[in-house]
C-alpha cells in the first residue's frame, strides 16, 4: 500500500531536467530561471503544500512525525501543530489527502471521508462529510482543495477523484456510465452532490472500457472559472462555476509527442501487465497551473514504446515516469493560447506556483546520506 501512495503520489509530482531552455513565438523569449531557495530544518523530510500571499507563509507537514507546520518563505518553522489522534480538535488517525489554506485564513484538511477547517489557531471551525467508497490512506497530502464562493457562500470541490485517477470508483458499467468529476460540498447547509459529467466526446465517453491509471485530472480556479484538463485531453475545459458548471470554452493543446493509449475492460486486477502498462507507457497531460497575469503552464509525459520500457527498467532501478527526463515537457499558454514551443524543468519536484510568475521546486532527498534538512528552489517565468 505504500507503494501504491507513493506512485499516486507522484502524479502531482513532476520530476525534469537541470537545464534552461528558451523558446522564441512572435521574437518573445522565455526561461525559467532560479530566484531564490532556502532549506527547511526538521529531524524528518517536510513537504510544503500551500503558500498564502496574504499570510505570507508556507504550509507543510512533516513525514513520519505527522506535524502540521507553518514556514517562513526563508525555511524557518514558524509554527508545529499536532492533531492527529482522538479528542479536541484532532483529525482522527488517518493523514489528511488534501492540506491547503481556504477561505477566511482557515486551513483546510480533506481526508477520504471528510473535510475538516481550521482557524490559525488549529481550532475546528467547520467539519462536513465526503460521501466516497474509497478509503484511501496516504503518508503525506498529495494535494489541494480547490474552492471557490457562490452568492456569498464557500464551496468546495472534493472527492477521490480530486487526486487520483478516477478509474478507481469505476466497478460496473453503470459506474462508469455515471462517473462525475468533482463532489460539491455547500458550506451554509453541508450539502453535497456530484457534479461535473465528463464531456460526450471525451476519450472515457468514446469507449465501454476504461483507462487504468490515465483518468486523473489537473485544475485550478480562477476568476468565476474552473480550468481543468484530464490525463488524455487534447485541451483545456473551462467551466463557469456559478452556471452550474457550464462548458464556456475549450483551449487546444499541441503535444509534440504523445504515445497513444489503449482502453481495457473493466474488472482488471491492479497487477495485470495491461494495466501496468498503461501506468507507464501512455502519454498523459500532468500539471496545469496558474502563473497569474493570464499565463499558465502545462507539463505533460510523451510516453515510450515497450522496447524503450524495456530498456530502461530493472530490478536495482524500476521505471519511473518521474526519471524519464528527455521525456517531459511542459508548454506555456498565455492570453488563451497556447505559444510555440516546449520548456525543460528545473531538477526536482514542482509542487505549486507562487506569486509572481513563479515556481516552487522540491529539490531531490540526498540518496547517499540520511539529512535533517528539506531543500527547496523558487524558479521564475521571464520573458527577455
């Protein structure tokens, strides 16, 4: 099982290469650069989840020591929380899926079947049930809750499905059938309802089987808006969130490469050689995210053919799509459009975006010695 969250994990995690590259459309050239990096101080590793422009913090948690902690843009630990375990104010055993600061400065922790609030003080504030047949556990958050507010009141978009490929709810045809994007959560009432179908002409609607491992998603929300792309899109869906999730318009992506992926039937065992190889072969669209000023990026795997495959796995070093440095790539798209060209990635992680056209990077554990030290890069989008 831990195996298994590791590598779902990883499918918020993209893993690049250590060069800048540049692309010129219309005599505009840009790079990302490195601007800043600290280091994080904590006997276990930290993983930082969130930044809140108006706070001007980091939120994190540590492995092993299942803190909550608040960090300073320098890497100092401003802030450790326990609440996990029974009584006041706690969470209960199980890690929280999604860790993120929401609405009003609270802290947001979204677990399998719940979602729990807390003011800056780590009291609860607001606690409302997530209806899911998943109980997943994880050993750290492997992501956001996204939000966003409807004549005056909060709501929430959660579900398993928010983090993991939703072919895990798919069981039956009907389930397949029936499948939805997000659970609504509706704070003044602790209402909840699926929403969101996926589109008539999505791959997953093209087919009575279905994609393992190849249905999870990427978004954001911004402006009234939801934008939202699924591991096998050809472009971006942007929703208008107060219509009742209505289809605005569809932004086209280009891939210069993306190996072509093949449904299978329903009812598969997770350790079948089709379904690995869906894990690992297929192109798929990874990370969108907002820059600001109308500027996102978008990373994506090409994929690799099973002779490839092949040739780069072993028992000392398995496959892993986060290696497969030549490749990912990641694409720019600026005032609804996507530009010419392709991008490389700083080494390591991209977690989330900061303010100002920028990164956040989680540098790789030292694989030689054991550090009490997590390292961090902030890179930044320049136009020259």
């Amino acid at each position: 099982m831990k195996t298994l969250l590791k590598c779902l994990a990883g499918l918020f995690l993209i893993s690049c290469g250590n060069k800048n590259v540049s692309f010129n459309e219309q005599s505009l050239s840009f790079e990302l650069i490195k601007v800043d990096s600290f280091e994080i101080e904590n006997f276990t590793r930290v993983h930082l989840t969130d930044f809140s422009p108006e706070e001007g913090i980091f939120l994190g948690f540590s492995e092993v020591q299942n803190e909550i902690l608040e960090v300073s843009p320098k890497g100092e630990i401003l802030k450790r929380v326990s609440r996990n375990g029974d009584g006041p104010n706690r969470y209960g055993t199980w890690n929280p899926l999604g860790l993120s600061f929401g609405p009003e400065r609270k802290r947001v922790f979204q677990f399998p079947f719940r979602l729990i609030a807390y003011n800056s003080d780590y009291e609860i504030v607001d606690d409302f049930r997530i209806p899911s047949p998943l109980p997943i556990r994880a050993n750290i958050p492997i992501g956001k809750t996204a939000y966003f507010e409807d004549n005056g009141n909060i709501r929430y978009l959660v579900g398993p499905s928010t983090f993991l490929s939703a072919h895990h709810l798919i069981f039956t045809e009907e389930g397949r059938d029936t499948l939805q994007n997000f659970t609504l959560i509706k704070t003044e009432s602790g209402q909840t309802k699926s929403v969101l179908p996926y589109e008539k002409d999505s791959y997953y609607k093209k087919t009575d089987q279905i994609y393992y491992n190849l249905m999870g998603k990427s978004y954001f929300v911004d402006g009234g808006e939801l934008f939202l792309v699924h591991n096998l899109d050809d472009a971006i869906h942007v929703y208008d969130l107060v219509e009742d999730f209505k289809l605005l318009r569809k932004i086209p992506i280009r891939h210069s490469q993306f190996q072509k992926a093949n449904p299978l039937p329903i009812g598969l065992a997770p350790d079948d050689p089709r379904v690995k190889d869906l894990a690992n072969l297929p192109g798929r669209n990874r990370q969108l995210l907002n820059l600001g000023e109308n500027t996102w990026m978008l990373s994506y795997y090409q994929g690799v053919s099973k002779p490839v495959f092949e040739a780069r796995n072993s028992e000392e070093k398995p496959f892993s799509i986060l290696e497969q440095q030549d490749k990912l790539n990641l694409v720019i798209f600026e005032n609804g459009k996507q530009l010419e060209g392709e991008l490389a990635l700083p080494e390591g992680s991209i977690l989330f975006a900061l303010p100002g056209k920028k990164l956040l990077v989680k540098e790789k554990a030292n694989e030689e010695m054991e550090e009490e030290v997590t390292r961090y890069s902030v890179y930044e989008l320049r136009r020259n």
